[in-house]
C-alpha cells in the first residue's frame, strides 16, 4: 500500500510504479502511430496547440483506456490496490503523446484536484519528466519552489496530483508516454456526464471514460 495521503499536504510525492510490460509498450507503441494516423485525417485535428504532437493536440478526441479496455481493467485494480484516495466512481482521460527531436510541452497542470499521471512507453529516457515543487513541498520552506526532474523508465508510472505544474524539455528523439487525469467522481457535472461512456467495475464502482 502507497501513501497518497502525503499528496497535496505537508509533503510532495512523485509516485513511480511498474504498469507495462516491455512487450506492451511496443504494442501500444504501434497503438499510437496509428491513432496519429486516424487524427491526422480528421477536420478538427490539432485543436489545441500544447506542442506539434497531434496526439497531445487533441486529447479530449479519443481516450486511450477506452480504445483498450484490458489495461482500463488493470488501471482501476492498479488505483485499488495502491490505495489512491479517490471517489469511486471516477472519470478517467488518457491519451499519447508522441514527441520527436526537439518537441517537448511547457509548464502545465492538469484541471481539476484529482490526480494525474505519464507512462513512459519508448525512446530516450532523458532528460525526463521536471515537476514544480512549491512551498513545504519536499522539504521546502513556505515561499520556495523547486524543480525536481526524474528520468524515465519503460513501462513505469509516475502519478502526483493534478495542481503541479509539470514540462518536458525539448528532447533529442522521437519518444511515446501515456499520459492522462483521474477526476473525483463528485466533481463531474451532468454535463460533462452525459457525454462520457463508462464500464462497470463490480468491485471499484464505475471508470468512466470520456
């Protein structure tokens, strides 16, 4: 069992948990050329403009864990049994992000206060994913901030909750991660509700999955 508890209090914690096999990442490797493929074709492509991944770009267009239910199963098990303190049922984005010698993304979060994670899935291993520690946050004192960069590993999680601002510098060759958010159930609005699909977890409530 994790301690999530320290998420977002007193101290800042980078989570970095094994997820993928070696011989998932390449299928999902081969997963993300072809969903760049099927956005590239689309009218709406590149909606956004976060970097020149068309992937990243149009991340509310499709949802990873939903065009694979298999690791949609695992990732509620994954939450479960690590004891990630979220309101079941919850809502889950995820998508990829394909970047190639020298993109990256700026400072970022995520929206919402659940949490968010990446998964990297092939290339480079640095430089890897820099988070903004801010205030007691890892040690600090009250008014300081500090970049705190960890190097990537196939197949490997890292999560951390949705306010901290995170980057990947400009990098030197293609690379694949998974990245997504975890939404509270309760702060969903009908809205928002009533365009999602969903699977039914017996155990864990519903994953829902826009």
């Amino acid at each position: 069992m994790y301690d999530y508890r320290t998420l977002g209090q007193d101290s800042e914690i980078i989570y970095e948990l094994p997820f993928f096999s070696i011989e998932e990442c390449e299928e999902i490797k081969e997963y993300a050329y072809k969903k760049e493929i099927e956005l590239r074709g689309k009218p709406n492509n590149e909606r956004y403009n976060y970097n020149n991944s068309i992937t990243t770009n149009n991340y509310d267009q499709y949802n990873f864990l939903k065009d694979n239910p298999i690791y949609a199963d695992r990732f509620a098990k994954f939450l479960k049994e690590t004891g990630c303190p979220i309101e079941w049922p919850i809502i889950t984005q995820s998508w990829i992000n394909i970047y190639r010698e020298g993109d990256g993304i700026g400072w970022h979060k995520h929206v919402g206060d659940g949490y968010s994670f990446n998964i990297f899935i092939d290339g480079d291993i640095s430089p890897g994913p820099v988070y903004l520690l801010t205030g007691k946050e890892d040690g600090l004192n009250k008014y300081h901030l500090k970049e705190k960069n960890f190097t990537n590993k196939k197949g490997h999680m890292q999560i951390f909750s949705s306010h901290i601002y995170h980057k990947v510098d400009p990098i030197n060759s293609e690379r694949i991660t998974v990245g997504g958010t975890i939404h509270h159930y309760r702060n969903i609005s009908p809205n928002e509700l009533s365009r999602m699909s969903f699977n039914n977890k017996e155990k864990h409530g519903y994953i829902l999955l826009s």
